[in-house]
C-alpha cells in the first residue's frame, strides 16, 4: 500500500496521531526553553539553579510516568487524550500567573508530565497498536507533529517575544491547547480498530509471546538499550535546553540560531518517512543501533562551529537522528515486547526516557556554572553517543534472533 492510499484510508487515527505529538511541544524542553531568559530573570536563578530546578520537576514527572503511562493500556485514547489536554492547558495558564519558585517546580511537572510525558506515550502507543504491518509509516506520519511543532513553534514564539509579555504567550499556548480539544474529540468519536490491525491479530514479542513490564526489566536487552535511550532525550534536551547559553558562548544571535529550526525540521521529516519505510521493508531490528549515530556526528560539528551556516550543517545532522529515533524506538517496543500490554512497557522506557530530559539541564546546568561551557561538553557527549551505539548493536545482534520469524 502507497503512503498517499495508506493515509487516505487512514486519515482519521493517522491526524489524531499527529496532533497528539504536535501538542506535547507546548511541554517539551525546546518550547519551555525559549522562555529560560526570563524565567531566570523573574526568579533571580542562574543556569545552575534553572537546571536543577528543571531536573527535580522532569525526575518526578518521570516517576510518574511508569504508573500514569500504563494508564494507556486501561483507557481509549478519546478518553486519556482529554483529560490530559485539559491538565496541560490548567499547566500553561498556571505558568503565566506563578510567582512562586516552589509553584514554578509544580508546574514544570506538570508541563512536562502532561506535555512530553503523556501526550507523546499515547501518541505511540495509539500507533502501535492501531497498525501492524504498517507500523512504521504510521509511526512515521503521526511524528510529524513533533516535526511540526518543531518546526513552527519557537519561530512563531520567539517573534513574538520582541513585543509580547512572555507571561500572556503563556495565556496563547493554553488557548492552542483548548483548541486541539474538540478537534481530537471529533477525530475519535468512532475510535474503533483501523483494519491494519485486527483485534485477533495483535504482534506478538520475542519467544512469541506479550511480555509483561516484569518480564522487560528482568531481560538483559533493556538494560544494554537505557545508554540509547537516555543519550537524545537527555543531550538532546540539553541542547534545547542551553541555547541561550549556547548562543551567547559562540557570540550567534537567539533569533539567528531559532531560525535553524526549519532546516532541522526539514532532516527530520525526510528520515521520519526513510525510518517507516525501511522499518516496514527491512525490520526495526536493522534500524534501531543506527538511529543515535547522527546525534554523535552532530554535536561533534557543533562543537567546533563558528558561524550560524556551521551549526545549521550540525542541525541539519541532528535532525536526521530525531527522525530515525522517533520512529525506530516506538516501533522497537512493540516488535520486540509485543503490543497487549505495550502501554505499561513503554510507560517504563518513556519514564526512562523522561528521567533522561531531566539529567540532562540539570548536569549541563551544573558544568556551565563550573565554567565549562556547553560547547566545551558536547566532544565526551559525542562519545557517549557512538558507546550507546555500540552497546545496542551487541543486543540486538544477541536478542533478534527470539523474534517471531514475521517480525
């Protein structure tokens, strides 16, 4: 089946998907970062103080998460999905009247908990269990809401940052919030089982079974696997998180290097629609070692560039890895661990994964008061990239071999 057929037949649970990702910016690192400036400025904190307390509200949303992502596997996406955009549109308003430091930390976990914590777990898993065989182009066109999101968002915000309190943009991320609301109420009101995926014909895991969250964290796979799946969310984070700091270390412009975003954007989608294909043509088994290896490469140019055009190549690069790891790791779980109890599973990896968005400005934060600097960081942050690269090899050369032989 042809992508444009494909999304055609699909369109409704495919648009949902993609409107789940694109709603989670309004909590992820690289939209609340635009505002670090000010929000360190309003608080009186340094980059340290800012770092840690983004680490202690991402940690607790990540501890949340290995109970609230199982939630998915109780509840229709209808259901969750309105629930929690509520929650984090009460987040973005709250975020626009705090005036307190420990209120600051509460509604940073909220932001993250209901924005890059849920939204983005019922996105992939609406995916992977909606869709079998095409899994991966479905994976890959529902992520083009983080691309989207990427890619229009801190343009839009950081323009109007020039003339708009940051407080009142707050106030306009909440009302985009209250806007998805009846669209993905309207989307799924006939939620039902799109016919990729038959009720009697779920995935099943290695051994040919559905493995429980138990069974997961007893297999060596996932713990050769958490290098891999810390390194973007917690580097990556980091990135976002320090590009005011970042800008000012190289002397480049905020607006300047915001304006690299579609450029990014751009890489992403093109391996988004290259990482479904090659995962419903070769298997996410081939693909997934590969997916972290950009990242390496890129923070390697960032590192040493020093000019704009310089570190729109490093996005460029980087973008080719968010686009094969959005796609590659949602479909990892479900092809290796099965889909019946794949909420509570991924609610593991996607605390882990959130555990890692909250290491990452808290030590970078850290050094950069330390007086290392974050260009300075990225050289063994390149290194670690290319070790978990290594290490989730040597897994799944081990493990692919207990796949179903469908898989």
């Amino acid at each position: 089946m042809g992508y444009l057929r494909f999304l055609i037949e699909n369109r409704l649970f495919l648009l949902a998907g993609f409107l789940l990702t694109f709603t989670s910016s309004f909590g992820q690192t690289y939209f609340i970062a635009l505002f670090a400036g000010e929000i360190k400025e309003a608080f009186d904190l340094s980059d340290g103080q800012w770092g840690g307390l983004y680490t202690l509200a991402t940690t607790a949303s990540a501890i949340t998460m290995v109970w609230a992502g199982a939630l998915t596997d109780r509840f229709r996406v209808r259901q969750l999905s309105l629930a929690v955009m509520l929650m984090l549109a009460l987040a973005c308003i709250s975020m626009a009247l705090v005036r307190n430091v420990i209120l600051l930390v509460v509604i940073l976990y909220a932001l993250r908990l209901m924005g890059q914590g849920m939204l983005s777990q019922l996105g992939a898993v609406a995916m992977s269990r909606w869709f079998i065989a095409t899994r991966g182009r479905a994976l890959s066109l529902s992520s083009m809401g983080f691309a989207a999101g990427q890619a229009l968002l801190p343009i839009s915000f950081v323009a109007l940052l020039a003339t708009w309190d940051w407080r009142v943009l707050w106030l306009v991320a909440a009302g985009c919030v209250v806007l998805m609301i009846p669209v993905m109420q309207t989307l799924l009101r006939y939620e039902r089982t799109p016919q990729s995926m038959a009720k009697d014909a779920q995935g099943l895991g290695m051994g040919g079974q559905h493995w429980t969250r138990v069974q997961m964290l007893r297999h060596p796979l996932f713990y050769m696997l958490i290098p891999l799946i810390l390194g973007p969310a917690a580097w990556g984070t980091a990135l976002f998180f320090q590009q005011v700091h970042l800008t000012e270390v190289k002397g480049w412009s905020l607006a300047g290097f915001v304006a690299l975003m579609p450029v990014f954007t751009l890489s992403s989608v093109i391996f988004i629609f290259i990482t479904g294909w090659a995962i419903d043509r070769f298997g996410v088994k081939w693909i997934l070692p590969f997916q972290i290896i950009p990242y390496g490469v890129s923070f390697l140019v960032m590192a040493y560039a020093d000019t704009l055009f310089a570190a729109g190549i490093a996005m460029f690069i980087f973008g080719i890895g968010q686009g094969m790891q959005g796609t590659a790791t949602a479909a990892f779980w479900a092809v290796f661990y099965g889909t019946r109890n794949l909420g509570a599973i991924k609610a593991a990896a996607a605390a882990l994964m959130v555990f890692g968005t909250a290491i990452g400005p808290g030590i970078s934060g850290a050094l950069i008061d330390l007086g290392i600097d974050f260009p300075d960081q990225m050289i063994p942050i390149a290194g670690f990239y290319f070790g978990a690269a290594v290490l989730a090899g040597l897994g799944i050369l081990r493990y692919q071999r207990d796949l179903p032989v469908t898989a």
